[in-house]
C-alpha cells in the first residue's frame, strides 16, 4: 500500500506519523515549499531574530529516513484519479494507492492594480518570508493591508527592525467581523499605542509601480490619500490553495468538499486542513477553518481511517489562541462579533485598558456557553469542562480561581471581575478557596 501526501504542513505531517504508527505502509509526502516540516506559526519569530529556521522543525533531518517516510520537493501539477497518478514538475509521475491532499491555504488577492509587482506579498509560506527579508534591508516604510492575525503579526516584524508601518484595514475596528466590539476597540487602541499608524474602514486603491516593477506607493480608495512604502504586505485573510484542481473531477466549492471521515467525492482521495470543506460541520464549527490544531486533528483521525479504523472527525469545542503585540488572546466556545439574541453577555475591562474577561451565557438557563479573554489566561480544560457540562454562570464565576492559568506573581483580577458582576445582576457570589494546582487537578479529574 502506497500512501501519498501532498502537502507538508501540520495535517499532511500528522498523518504521515500516525500512518507510520499504525502501519508499515509506504508513506511519500510531496511539498513544493520546503523538503522538510517546519512551524509555520514560528515564521515571524524567525524574522524577529528570536529563532533560527533549524529552530522550528520539530524533528532532525534524519528523523524522516529512520521512519521510512520519503520526502519529495516537487510541486504537482495535475492529478489523474482514475489512473490514480499524480504529475509532478521534476520527478517522474507517482502513481498511489490512497491519496490525502493536505494543500494549506493560500493568501488572498482581491485584484487590486499592481498587486503582482516585486515587493509586494503575503506571510504564509517560507518564501514569503525570503521575500520580505529581501526587501528589508535599508527599508524605510511599510505598508500592510488586511487586519486580522497575519496582518498585525506582519506588523510587529517590521517594528521590530524600526521600520515605519501603516495598515489599511477595512473594518471600522480591528478585527471586528471576529471580535465582539469591546475586545475591537481594546487592540485598535493598542495597535496605535504601538506607533503604528492604522487607516480604519477603508480600502486599498492600488499599489504604485516605480517605474521599474517594484511597489513605490499605496493609494487609499476612499480618499485617493498616497501613502510611500518600499514593501507591500497583502493578509486580507487566505483562502483554500486548490486552484490547479479546480477543473478536475474533485468536488470542490470553496475548498475539497469532504464527508465526516474527511473522504472526497473520489475514490481512495482524502482532503485534511485548510484546503478541506466539511459538507456537515458539528454544531457551532465552520466548514472551512484554517487552524493548526484543526489541521492537526485531521491529519490524526484521517490516519486512523486509512489504517482500517475508520473515526469520523470531531473538532470538539471551538478555540483559539493568538498575540496582538503584548495582548494575549484565547477565546473558547461560542462567542461572536455580534451577540445572538438567546445569550447575554458580561464584559469587565481592566483600569489599564488592556487586559478583559468576558463571559457568554445562555439567556434563559444562564448556561455558560463562551469565554473571550485579552490580556488574561484561562485554562483551556478548566473552560471546555465548564462548557461541556452546561455548567451554570454563578458556578463558573464563583469558581474562576480554578479557570486562571497566569503566572505565579501575576496580579490575580478574579475578585474585581466578580464584584463587578454581582453589581451588574444584583448578586452576591463569591470566590471559592485559591485553586492551587491540586485542587484543579481535581476538578478535572471529577
């Protein structure tokens, strides 16, 4: 049995280890960006001088040989799934047995005029950040469209080396098609408190040419206002990177449209990661979500599939984690830009403006539902458990000792956030004892 992978991210990685785990089938793994796994979440950090690219592949180069898993750099350029043959740029085709298509995303580009000049990318790929390296030295002004993650990662890279930065962003808070309105405003206002200058609920124009292929200038749609720059860094969002199979006889919509044991409408071919679409998503999850622990699930139960123990595909709870600048962020369970109308909501902010714990919970049964924390730690099983076992809100709130996941000499905001609550809902909780670590153990286990 000859398994191919296409794509060696975390879910095309992931499968292949477990595959190799539970089988001795021969396992190849095809990617056209780089021969070996890396972190991708780590790119920026490499640009900051913090790590080094050897620093983010989680295993040694001779950890793929001592498991009998090939790896091949070559890009594929089309794929014939009734011979079941792949065609690659520099090899001979490959034929396969079973194929999982783990193709990531790619980032998005809207059509806006000079978008393919030189100077001008994205952050998603190791060639991408050679690119921005490349037009890093003696630069001077940047300028970074889209808001969200990426954008305000790319952000930071440049301040980090003191280059000047304007984003252009088209929402009227950062991020606010994600964020509820609180936690928005909280990280425009900290952006800004970063010296970076942020153009609020505008558009890109176009990007100006120098005359001799390179980005020069943005334009602001809106007001024709001409902003100079050496480097364009384009992260309005990403999108499925499955293009080259869009005339193919795979079904896709906006990704490879796959049932719950993550199996294509074509024999034998499975899709895992960004590029997978969900034709029946579990309740409260999208059907395309681009994240490294999704990615990571797939690539695990996809494996379990292949080697004859077919498990269909259970996210779980939704939640993610991320930085804006020095504000942490976590969120876990259902909480959205725009509150529904059967859940309420308690938002406490810190004096200092960037720390905020806000919690979701059903209007009639007062059942936890969300939390949405800046600048504050929560522990991810503490949250899910409250979440899972339809936990009451005065339990959670009187037992948020439990829930915080600070560092020991962190100053503790428990008892501010439950005297504010009570205030707002005419109660009298109270915090129980400390919650050291045993006493969340417990709790876990029970």
């Amino acid at each position: 049995m000859h398994i191919v992978i296409v794509g060696n991210g975390i879910s095309g990685i992931t499968a292949a280890r477990f595959i190799r785990k539970r089988s001795d089938f021969k396992i190849t793994i095809i990617s056209s960006e780089s021969k070996h796994f890396y972190s991708r979440t780590a790119l920026m950090y490499i640009y900051m001088g913090h790590m080094r690219f050897e620093d983010t592949k989680p295993y040694e180069d001779w950890f793929w040989e001592k498991n009998r898993i090939d790896l091949i750099q070559s890009r594929v350029e089309s794929i014939d799934f009734n011979s079941k043959t792949l065609s690659l740029d520099s090899e001979n085709p490959m034929a396969y047995d079973k194929l999982i298509l783990a193709l990531g995303s790619k980032p998005n580009k809207f059509g806006w005029p000079g978008q393919d000049l030189q100077g001008v990318g994205g952050l998603y790929h190791i060639q991408d950040l050679e690119r921005m390296e490349s037009f890093s030295k003696g630069l001077q002004k940047a300028v970074v469209v889209g808001g969200g993650l990426i954008g305000i990662e790319m952000a930071e890279m440049f301040k980090s080396r003191n280059i000047d930065v304007s984003m252009i962003v088209r929402e009227t808070d950062y991020w606010n098609n994600v964020l509820p309105a609180e936690e928005s405003k909280m990280i425009s206002k900290h952006i800004k408190e970063h010296h970076i200058d942020l153009n609020l609920g505008v558009n890109l124009g176009e990007i100006i040419d120098d005359g001799t292929g390179k980005a020069s200038a943005v334009t602001i749609k809106e007001t024709g206002e001409r902003i100079e720059c050496g480097f364009v860094g384009l992260t309005a969002g990403v999108s499925p990177n499955v293009h080259f199979l869009k005339d193919s006889n795979l079904e896709i919509e906006r990704g490879i449209v796959v049932n719950n044991y993550l199996e294509t409408n074509q024999k034998d071919v499975y899709a895992i990661g960004d590029c997978a679409q969900l034709s029946d998503p579990k309740p409260g999850r999208r059907n395309i979500e681009a994240v490294w622990y999704t990615g990571r699930m797939m690539g695990e139960t996809v494996a379990y599939t292949i080697t004859g123990t077919p498990i269909g595909y259970d996210p779980g709870i939704w939640f993610n984690s991320a930085k804006f600048l020095d504000i942490e962020y976590q969120v876990y369970g259902d909480v959205r830009n725009q509150i529904p109308e059967d859940q309420k909501t308690f938002y406490w902010e810190h004096a200092d403006g960037n720390k905020s714990i806000r919690l979701n919970f059903e209007k009639e049964s007062n059942i936890i539902t969300g939390f949405n924390l800046m600048g504050i730690r929560f522990r991810h099983e503490v949250c899910e458990k409250w979440i899972k076992n339809r936990t009451h809100i005065d339990e959670v709130v009187s037992n948020l000792k439990l829930a915080n996941f600070d560092p020991e000499f962190f100053r503790k905001n428990e008892a501010a956030f439950v005297s504010a609550f009570n205030k707002a809902f005419g109660k009298s909780l109270r915090l129980t004892s400390n919650g050291r670590l045993n006493k969340v153990l417990s709790f876990l286990k029970s």
